[in-house]
C-alpha cells in the first residue's frame, strides 16, 4: 500500500463504479460501422458478452450486431448506429 499525493492521484487513471471494463469501453468507443472481436481471454466473467452490449444498447441508444462468434468462441458486435 503506498500513500499518494493529490498530484499523483490525479494523474492516476482509473475506472470509477460500474460496468467499467475493458470490453464494455471498447464497445462505447466504437464508432458506426466498427467491429470488436472479444476474445475468451479477454471476457473472464461469467455472464456473456452479449449481455453488455444490449445494456449499452437501452442505455446510449445505439444498435449493435453480432453475437458469439463460431471461429474463436469468443464474441463480435458491429455498430449499426
């Protein structure tokens, strides 16, 4: 444990509360007509991917495409808008 400064603390990047993982990120920052392969190693949780993006879906209103994906039994989602 190390005590930090209020400069160190703000120069820290982190991820505050809620759904806040890499994957959930990425597929916020894809733009119209990007894809996102989540490879297996990547996920790591229990619930699927899929799971994500229609919360995305309701909450920023935006559309995605996919689902599992057959090749590498992880997951991939198209931005439609």
């Amino acid at each position: 444990m190390k005590k930090l400064t209020a400069e160190e603390f703000a120069q820290r990047p982190f991820y505050g509360r809620g759904r806040r993982s890499k994957a959930y990120l990425a597929l916020l920052k894809l733009e119209v007509g990007e894809a996102l392969l989540i490879e297996p190693e990547d996920w790591g949780r229990r619930y699927p991917a899929t799971q994500i993006a229609r919360a995305i879906e309701k909450k920023y209103d935006r559309k995605f495409t996919g689902g599992k994906d057959a090749l590498s039994g992880g997951w991939v989602f198209k931005r439609e808008k």
